[in-house]
C-alpha cells in the first residue's frame, strides 16, 4: 500500500510559519507516484485551495498547489519535469 512505503532517502524543510506544525506532512514517491500525507498536524494540509477538504493521504499532480497550515498557509506548487 501507499502507507507503508518507505523513502528511499529523506530529507527535511523547515516552515518557520506558526500554523505549520513540526512534523506536519511527508511528501514521496510511492510505487511510482507522487504522494502528500498529513502527519496529523494541528492546522491541516490542503490541496488546490479547497478551504473544507483537508488531507489525509493523496496522491499529487503536477500543478497541484499545497497549502501547509490551513487555508491561507504557506502554499507550494507541484512541479514535475
């Protein structure tokens, strides 16, 4: 399953943001595809600015936008080559 893949190496951003837990989400790759899981952080994680659909765990496309700490966090966007 997409739950129990481990990444192959890690590594770690820091978000100097209040609304941004510690550990808030992990971000891979997962039998081929890209991966967002919450890690059941206190604000949420959404994805393409949908302020009432919080994640668990999705799968991610290019040109998704990730928004870390609720709506109106500290957003990122997907970009694949």
């Amino acid at each position: 399953s997409l739950h129990d893949a481990l990444p192959i190496s890690s590594c770690q951003i820091v978000i100097g943001d209040r609304r941004v837990s510690g550990r808030h989400a992990w971000l891979g790759i997962a039998l081929g595809k890209v991966i967002l899981r919450d890690l059941e952080s206190t604000n949420g994680t959404l994805i393409n600015v949908h302020p009432h659909r919080v994640i668990g765990e999705t799968e991610l496309h290019a040109g998704d936008t990730i928004c870390f700490g609720g709506h109106k966090g500290v957003e990122f966007k997907l970009l694949i080559d």
